[in-house]
C-alpha cells in the first residue's frame, strides 16, 4: 500500500492494499506486526454484534436508508440529534442541527460556512494534526495560541486577534488533543468575551467529549451567535460510523446544507438512522460509560508504564501526552519505535507552526484491542524513552 504522509498518521492518505503498509515501514518481510499507537478508535467487543443488529432492524422497517437523504439529514434525524446534545444544561432546536458525514465533514463544512477560507485562525499551540490539513486546504493561517492547564488563555486569543488579525478560533476544549484538557465553564465564557469584542468565528470540534461523563456547557450553547459545534459519532462509536452532528448560528442553514452537499452530497442515512436508535434506546449512553470505564483501566496501564515521566492525560480518555528530556528528540523516538513497528505520534505533528517548540509523544491507547498487547508495546515505548531500544 502506498501512503502519502501529511505530518502524522491520523493524517494519511489511503491508496492500495493495506499489505503496502507493513513494506513501507520495513516490516512485512520480518513477519513484524505493526502495533498502532496513533489511531484512537476503541471499540468493544459487543459493538460488532449490535451494529449488525441495529442495521438489520432499520433495513427491515425502511429500505429508504440506501437512498440519497436531504442534504443535512432527514428530520427525524435532526431532532434525535439536537436531543442527544441537549442531554445537560444546553438544549439546541433541530433546525440549528444537521447531519455530516464525520467529524472532518463537519469542521470542513463549518469552515466554510464561517467564511475562514484564507483568513487567519487561532489554535492552541499544540493542536489537532487533521484540523493543520484542513486549514491547509483552505489557505487559511494557523496562529499558535499559548495554554495553560486551563486550556486556551483568554490573554494570547486577544493578542491573535488584535495583533494577527485572526477572524476565527479553532478550539477542543473536552478531552483536548493531545493535551487532554477539559476546559472549564469560566474559561470558556472568558473567551466568548474575546471572540464578541473581535468578531472571532468559534469552531468547537468535540471529537473526544465522549470522555468526559459531565463536559461543561459548548461554546454553541455560550455564544451561537458565532459558534460551530461539531459532535463526532465516529470516535465514540467506531471508524465506520461516519456520522457527525453540527450545530450553527440561526440564519446559517441554507449555507450549512449547501456545505454539506459540496462536500459529501450527505451523510450516509442508514448509519445515521442506527446512530437515532441508538441514542432512543438508550444503548449509546450505555456504551459510553462503558468506555470510559475501559478508558480508566488503560489509564492506569499507561501510567503504570510511563511512572517518572510528565505526562499528561484525562483520567477517562483513550490518549496520553508525554513530555520528553531535551536529550530525547520525539522525532528520533518515533523513528526508532517504527523500526520496531510501533507507531506513536510526535509533537512535530501537533506544532500548529513550524516555529513551535515542543518535544512530546502522543500515546494513543484506544485502537490495540487486547491489554496484554498493550502493555507489551508500551513498554516498549518506555524503553525507547530511555534508550533502552
């Protein structure tokens, strides 16, 4: 298989057979098995078993699945969708809601429809490599924003939007990637306040808020006037599910729907009707806390693996952010852990420019299945960190 690499794996272009892979990194001929530490799709056994039930249960009342829907989603659809994300405090109308075709469609489109083609973007400097590549291809400019513990500080989105002349923000204030921040409520509104005094459009992508059981109010909800929301079903359920919700500002449908359209002509109905009775049931909301409960018990092998390290994680979240000795390159790391068909992501990856520093691993703990695979290979990433390999 050959693969065009654009800055990490979560970033890679898929042409041929999947055997290509394992020659191009060296592997195949070794018989090595290659073990991914970038992909973060966990998925539990019983998933395979209730996918295939609940599309048979759709097919069997409807056949109208395989057709075409309308662009951003069937009614029906929407409304399952604005009640899924108005489980806490928030509560979003269906006609502020439509379906993407997964998270990417759902940033993509919100890009656009945002109007941030060509414009100037702020992100936290350690940010999403696939947000980097969108961006990309939309001649937009990232400008690193500085983060504390907190998340993005209110002070440096002011600079970039004073200084640089940012007209949006792009932001993962749950479970961030790769930090694993979850943002609080105060933080947040504080840069509302930031985004209102400057006009800033606000993309919020929520592709690990599965991870927190009890995430603090969106920034659709704090400032819709200005804000994109984008709740990914893709990492909390599995890769094929490619179903996203979006949540826009009153007055964008029309934009939103023709967005959707350009890039994906919709999202594919049957997977979003199994997302609706999923959510009716009852079952997603069950999966998830089962998740995270698999998350913390790979938590805890990870921190069991890396003691004596700084890292950083969410205690529910299927990713781990290691910091390394300045004697350690995170680059060199990596290139080492491939030798040894290990792939881990470094922090070159997550630098929103070139010019920022960092020297880092992310540990993706979310897509080796069995734990004792796992802690054999992150125990080979330790000895990496160490020098050992």
């Amino acid at each position: 298989m050959q693969i065009l690499r654009l800055g990490c794996r979560e970033s890679v272009i898929w042409f041929s057979r999947s055997e290509r892979l394992f020659s191009r990194l060296g592997l195949y001929n070794r018989g090595m098995p290659l073990t991914d530490l970038q992909f973060n799709y966990p998925i539990l056994p019983e998933q395979r078993e209730q996918l295939s039930m609940y599309i048979q249960e759709a097919m069997k009342v409807s056949s109208n699945w395989v057709e075409l829907p309308p662009y951003g989603g069937y009614e029906e659809h929407r409304e399952a969708a604005a009640r899924w994300l108005s489980r806490s405090e928030e509560s979003f109308p269906s006609d502020r809601v439509m379906i993407a075709a997964g998270g990417h469609c759902g940033v993509m489109a919100s890009l656009m429809v945002g109007g941030l083609r060509g414009k100037k973007i702020a992100a936290d400097a350690m940010t999403y490599p696939g947000f980097k590549m969108q961006a990309s291809w939309m001649d937009a400019t990232l400008i690193p924003c500085e983060c504390d513990e907190l998340g993005m500080i209110p002070e440096s989105l002011e600079h970039a939007a004073k200084n640089d002349q940012a007209a949006g923000v792009y932001l993962m204030p749950t479970v961030h990637n790769p930090l694993g921040i979850v943002m609080p409520l105060e933080r947040r509104k504080q840069l509302c306040e930031v985004a209102r005094r400057h006009n800033l459009v606000i993309i919020d992508d929520d592709a690990y808020g599965f991870c927190e059981a009890k995430p603090p109010a969106s920034f659709a909800s704090l400032a819709p006037e200005r804000s994109y929301f984008v709740h990914s079903f893709t990492k909390p359920y599995a890769p094929a599910m490619k179903v996203a919700f979006v949540v826009f500002p009153e007055g964008k449908a029309k934009e939103m729907a023709s967005a959707l359209r350009a890039l994906s002509s919709g999202a594919p109905a049957l997977f979003v009707e199994v997302a609706s009775r999923l959510i009716r049931s009852g079952e997603m909301e069950k999966l998830l806390e089962a998740k995270r409960e698999e998350a913390v018990t790979r938590q805890k092998i990870a921190a069991e693996a890396f003691a004596g390290l700084k890292t950083t994680a969410h205690p529910t979240s299927f990713h781990v952010w290691i910091e390394l000795p300045e004697s350690k390159s995170s680059d060199a790391v990596g290139r080492t852990l491939e030798s040894e068909g290990i792939l881990v992501s470094p922090s070159s990856g997550n630098a929103a420019r070139v010019d920022v520093k960092s020297n880092a691993v992310r540990v993706a703990l979310g897509a080796v299945r069995d734990l004792g695979a796992l802690k054999a290979a992150l125990k080979r990433v330790r000895e990496a960190i160490d020098g050992q390999l």
